[in-house]
C-alpha cells in the first residue's frame, strides 16, 4: 500500500484544527449544563472561543497566500 505525503497548507491546517476545537469545547459547554458544572461550560466556552480564533487565523492565512 502506497504512502501518499499530502502538502497541506498552514491555512487549512488552522481551519480544520479550528473546527474541531469548537466542536470540542461545544461538547464540554453541553456536558456542563446536562451536569451542572459551571466549570466545565467555562472550559468548554473557553475552547470554542480558541477554535474560532485559530479558524479566523486560518482565513487571515489563506487571504496572504500561507
């Protein structure tokens, strides 16, 4: 079986890694309140604020050409 070596840009990197922080903190934010930890809704608020970050750094990145 072949290894393909796939070039993935810096920009998409930062977008799926995006994604998958938002979904993730989205999953803790939900986990909290079924559980009522106010904690881990903050964790979880805090790594979906991270996710649109990194995703909005993604974009800025594509924009230059990264």
């Amino acid at each position: 079986m072949k290894s393909y070596d796939v070039d993935t840009k810096s920009s998409t990197t930062d977008k799926i890694q995006g994604d998958a922080k938002i979904a993730s903190g989205k999953v803790k934010q939900e986990t909290g309140k079924v559980f009522r930890s106010p904690n881990l809704q903050g964790k979880g608020n805090a790594e979906m604020d991270e996710g649109r970050v990194q995703k909005k750094v993604g974009e800025i990145k594509k924009v230059f050409g990264q």
